[in-house]
C-alpha cells in the first residue's frame, strides 16, 4: 500500500515542478504550454489502451444513470462500518486539507516569499516529497498490518508543522524544510487510511465504495476552493493566518476522531513502545482471520495490555485474566489462537523482550 501511494507521486512532483518551470519560460506565450500538456494526454491516452482488462467483481450489477442515488446507497453501505465511515472522512479531510494548503502555498511563496513561479514550483515539490518518503516509512513501519494508531501521529505532526508554517519572518529553505516534514506526516496519516479504504469493504462491494469514497474526496477538494475564498476574501486572512486555521482544524478533527475510536490512540502508544523499549516478533499473523472471532490466550496477564500492539484487528479484553477476544461484535468466537510455546500448526504466537534484553520473555 506504501508503495501504491508512493508511485503516484513521481509524476506529481515531476508535473509539479516542470509546471512552474514552463510557466516562467513560456511567459507571454502560454500557447506553447498548452500544446506539451495537449501531447502528453494523448501519450496517456495511448498507454491506457494497454492496461490489461480485469474481470467485474460483481457481474449482475446494473449501471445507474442517477449516480446521485447510487452514491446515496454506497453511504449507506459506508455508514453500516464505522471503521470504514471514519476512514472515508479521513480521506475527504486528507484531499481538503492537501488542496487548501496547495492554494495557500502559492500565494504565501508569492506574497510573503516573493518568489518567482519556478521557486514556487519547488515548495510544491517540496510537499510531495515529503509525502512520498512518508508514506514509505509508514509502510515500513507498519510492519505488513494496517496500523491506524499512525493516524493520530500523523495528525499531530501535520498540526504542529501547519502551526510552524505561520511563524513570521521564515526564509524559502526552512519553509521548503517545515513543508516536506508536513508531507512527511501526511504520508503518515494517509497510508493507513488508504489501506483501510481497500481492506474493509466486501470484495463485491469494494469497486462502488471505493469510486464512492473518490468522488467524495474531489468533494473536499471542490469545499476547500470555497473556504480558501472566504478566508481570503471575506475574512481578509493572509497566508500565514491560514497554515494556523489548518492547524485548529486538524487538531479538531484529531480530537473527533480519538473520541469516536479512543483504541486508535491506545495503538499509538503501544506503536511507540513496540519501536522504542520493547522488541516483539510475531509468529503466525497470517492465521488471525480477517473478519470473524478469534481468541488470544496469555500467558501472563501484562502482557497481554501490550497485545494490543500487533494484531491487525481490534482487541477487546474479556472479564477473564486467561485471554483476550478479538471480535467484530457482531460475530462469534470461531478459532481459537495460544500464545504458547508449543502451539498447534494454525496458531499465532507472539514473542516480546526489551530491545536491552538478550532472553525473549512471552
């Protein structure tokens, strides 16, 4: 998933940076550019004609001319998985965001940086570079699970950085620096979005949420113009004021979010202390089934708390010192998982030690 996010960005920050340059060159005689934008088209155009057809998820589906009452029922579908529905705002806010702070940057390059079009261009690069490494190390990082305790960090550096980007008095390398290290974190907050959005829904399903879930990102980005132009023109805002309003926004939304699923916050800490003190190798994460019950038993009871760290679901703790069920809510127990040494073939088992520590400790 890292690297789905990371792949496209090569011909943003290409196009990024080669849009600003032809727009100083070609100065006066934007015609030119218009003719190179009009050819590569038609060489993508070209290239589509190979990818390679796939066969249709769901067959019996009818296509809809009211796309607004399909989109309607795809919502619904949405709103039956809270995960999901908290995963579809966070991609909406994620395009927002990304497309406010592009509007914002050229004219804080131009207004407050004086800068020329080519030098503006590099900024954007800038982002998208950020966001490029971030998501590669968000994937790294994750260790082969969608790990949305990133979320909130990803929220955080977004906010401090958006709040470091309305200091006054900033010169073009260390904006260019406070906007890649925002790109960083954004890349964190987005891989695992991303990741949900393909993980959660039904594969029948998962075509028309997912072209749900884009249509309404484009939404965001659609929103974002409007709030710009009454920043700007009604509040009379500059474009310093404007990285501070993103910053409240994204600390609300932060907020929002870790109090409709605290547990994500939970994963965060976890997350840190599974990359800091403590070292844990899992064994078997492949057996935990991906929608069903499971139950995990511990051998010690502590350990268990730091349990919570590697499974790729949700764990929700039993009256009982003897395990933990992991569960849907909506479903039954329906395998079962030992933690111990001598564990059946189907089992996962999940050792941890502190990274000082030569013996493992389970």
């Amino acid at each position: 998933m890292a690297s789905l996010s990371w792949a496209p960005l090569w011909p943003l920050i290409l196009g990024t940076t080669a849009g600003a340059f032809l727009s100083d060159l070609f100065r006066g005689q934007q015609t030119w550019s218009g003719v190179i934008l009009i050819g590569l088209a038609v060489c993508g155009l070209l290239t589509s004609f190979r990818i390679t057809p796939v066969p249709a998820a769901n067959p019996a589906k009818r296509f809809r001319l009211n796309f607004l009452a399909d989109l309607a029922g795809q919502i619904r579908l949405m709103r039956a998985d809270r995960v999901l529905s908290l995963a579809v705002l966070g991609n909406v806010y994620f395009c927002f965001l990304a497309a406010l702070l592009q509007l914002n940057i050229v004219l804080y390059g131009k207004d407050v940086l004086h800068l020329g079009d080519t030098q503006n261009g590099y900024l954007q690069a800038a982002v998208a570079i950020g966001i490029g490494l971030g998501s590669l190390a968000a994937g790294y990082l994750s260790g082969g699970k969608i790990e949305y305790g990133l979320i909130p960090l990803g929220s955080l550096g977004l906010m401090i950085f958006a709040v470091a980007l309305g200091l006054p008095n900033l010169s073009f390398h260390t904006v260019a620096i406070y906007l890649a290290v925002l790109g960083f974190f954004g890349g964190f907050f987005i891989v695992p979005i991303a990741a949900l959005l393909q993980h959660r829904p039904d594969r029948e399903k998962k075509g028309g949420i997912l072209a749900a879930a884009n249509l309404l990102s484009f939404v965001g980005v659609f929103i974002a113009s409007g709030v710009y132009y009454l920043m700007a023109t009604v509040a009379h805002l500059g474009p310093a004021a404007v990285f501070l309003w993103s910053a409240g926004l994204t600390a609300a939304g932060t907020l929002y979010v870790l109090f409709l699923l605290p547990d994500s916050f939970i994963r965060l800490v976890l997350w840190m202390l599974t990359h800091s003190i403590y070292r844990i190798r899992v064994e078997g994460r492949d057996n935990i089934p991906e929608k069903g019950g499971a139950l995990l038993s511990v051998i010690i009871f502590p350990w268990s708390i730091r349990s919570c760290s590697w499974p790729p679901r949700t764990v929700s703790f039993a009256s009982s010192s003897s395990g933990i069920f992991m569960s849907d809510r909506s479903s039954n127990l329906s395998r079962g998982f030992c933690a111990r040494s001598r564990s059946p073939p189907n089992s996962v088992r999940a050792k941890w030690s502190r990274r000082s520590a030569r013996r493992v400790t389970r």
